[in-house]
C-alpha cells in the first residue's frame, strides 16, 4: 500500500526518523547542551511559540531551567504547553496583556512586517533587556554574490510602507523588521537570519518533499547534478543557539545555516533513501530539460536553486555562528 504525505509525515518525521540530513538522533554536544541546567535562570517572553520552530525553542529554554512565557492568539495548537503562563493578544495592536511585565528576554518568532515589530519592541523595550528577532537569509539583495556574509547588503523595497507578503516582498521586509527592532533596542537586539528550517513538525512541502518521496521509491527526477549545494538547518540545532544566545547575550546579525560545502544534493537524497529503505534510483536531468518541463526551482523542486542563476546559493557563510557556539547535528 502506498502511503500518502500526511501519513509518512505521520509515522516518520513526527516521530523522529526523518530531519535535516536524514536523521533526527541528536548531536552530543546538543544533547548535552540541553541537559545541562543554566547558571542564571532567564525569564524570556515568545511571541508566537506554538508551530514549528516555537515548540523546540520553548523545550530547549525549559530544558535549560529557564521561564517561559507565550504570547500568541491562542489558535495555534493552544493545548501545547499546558503548564506554562499563557497570555493572548495579537500582535497587529492587541498588545495589552504584555503591558507592565517584566522579562529578561524576549523571542520574536512571529514578525514580518515592520509596523508590527515595532510596536512590539516599543512595548517592550523599557521591560526587557535583550530582543531576540527570527530574520531570514533572505534578507541579502544579491544572490549573484558568492559567499554572502552578515556585512553582505541586505534587499530593499521601492515603497517600505508595503505590508503584503510576496516571494519579492519577503526578505527585505525581514530586513525592516531586524531594523525596527534595532531601532527601538540599540545595543540590546539579535537578528538570526536561519536558512531553510526542517526537522519534526515542520508542516511545510518544503525540505519534506524529498523524504516523502524518496520514501516512496522509483524512479525520482532530481535536478542538475547530485553537487548542487544545498544549506538548511534542523529546528532542534537553532533553537538550542537561540537559547545559548540568550544566555550569552549574543547581539547584532548571525546567519544560522549549515556551512557551504558541507551538504550537497546528492547526499541529502541517498540519506532519504538510506534511512526510508526505498529502492529509489536517481535521475539526474540539466537546467534545459527542467526549463523545457518547466519545472520550477524550489516551488516544485524543494531545495534546489540553480547556481548558474544564483551563483550565491548554497555558499551563505556561518563563521561568526560556529564561533559563538552554534552546534549543527552530523
């Protein structure tokens, strides 16, 4: 019997044989990471916390002995965490539960607009001594260029008062945002600019189309070359820099991506195929092919986009990350 997306999802990644480069089995130095309790124990305010990368943000941050507060809407998986404070509103203006409190830190996992950061970070900024912002990598303006690091320039928008969120908008409004809140908080602000985030509970078509199907077995078209770089990070990895970050009051811009050469496309794929057991076999078929069929990178190929039209891809540099303690799973 074949199985369906959901159901893999189900029985694989959910339940922890799947992720990043195939498996979820946690690196030492993270596992012991979260099993070590914290000297100072934090009070850190999320903002959202209950999707994908909330959840093991917040599991790293109790792990570590720290307190944590939710902020969201409330209707998102609002069973999760049961016994946790939990405080409703809205960002776009329904921000009056946070008023008058007091945290060591906040974890803004929710901002693309920067109207909306801003105010949040306003609110706070007299509450909390450290802002910790949820950027992107999408963030940088030109992916022509090789190696881009956190002094690369950043993407800008012709109107920045624009609110509507599109493949063009995205990044250099999560540019706005990191400003906003740079703004509000000289000196106290951190931007995280993750890649593409996977690992359990990631909802998303993105990376888990390839396990899916992998899984499946056959023949499967792959694109360009099993070379083509390919640079994400797995959930569990950055929510445990988040944490280290918050306690070593990390500031200013750090990417958070596996470093470039470190995985490429054919590796992810016979990972999938290793760890899943299919008797998949690869094809290999070249941009004119692919152009012709037009298939498009990433929305139907997940992961992959053509270095001879981004020649920056997959070479985002993580020096600075790596150096402040970042610690990615083999």
């Amino acid at each position: 019997m074949s199985m369906d997306r959901r159901d893999f999802l189900r029985t694989t990644l959910a339940a922890g044989a799947l992720a990043a480069a195939g498996t979820l089995a946690t690196s030492p130095a993270s596992a012991s990471f979260t099993k070590l309790r914290s000297d100072r124990r934090l009070r850190i305010l999320v903002l959202g916390g209950t999707r994908f990368l909330g959840p093991h943000t917040v599991k790293a941050a109790l792990a570590r002995g720290h307190e944590v507060t939710l902020f969201n809407r409330g209707k998102s998986n609002p069973k999760l965490f049961p016994d946790l404070e939990k405080l409703e509103g809205d960002r776009d203006g329904k921000l009056d539960a946070l008023r008058g409190r007091d945290w060591d830190a906040v974890i803004d996992t929710s901002g693309y607009v920067p109207r909306i950061v801003k105010m949040s970070a306003d609110l706070l900024r007299d509450h909390v001594q450290h802002y910790v912002f949820i950027s992107t990598i999408s963030v940088y303006g030109d992916f022509n260029q090789v190696g881009l690091n956190e002094k690369s320039a950043v993407g800008t928008l012709p109107d920045p008062t624009v609110e509507e969120i599109t493949a063009e908008t995205y990044g250099p409004l999560k540019a706005l945002c990191e400003q906003a809140a740079a703004d509000a908080m000289p000196g106290r602000v951190w931007n995280v600019r993750p890649g593409l985030i996977v690992g359990p509970l990631d909802g998303s078509d993105r990376f888990t189309y390839w396990p899916v199907r992998v899984a499946r077995g056959g023949e499967v078209l792959a694109p360009e070359g099993p070379g083509e770089a390919v640079q994400i990070i797995d959930v569990r990895d950055l929510a445990d820099f988040l944490v280290l970050g918050l306690e070593k009051r990390l500031v200013g811009l750090h990417n958070a991506v596996s470093p470039p050469g470190e995985l490429t496309m054919g590796e992810l794929l016979d990972t999938c195929r290793a760890v899943s057991g299919s008797d998949a076999t690869f094809t290999w078929v070249g941009r004119d092919f692919l152009a012709e069929k037009e298939v498009q990178a990433w929305s139907d190929l997940p992961c992959w986009i053509p270095t001879y039209e981004e020649a920056g891809v997959g070479t985002i540099r993580v020096d600075r990350a790596l150096a402040d303690g970042m610690v990615l799973r083999p």
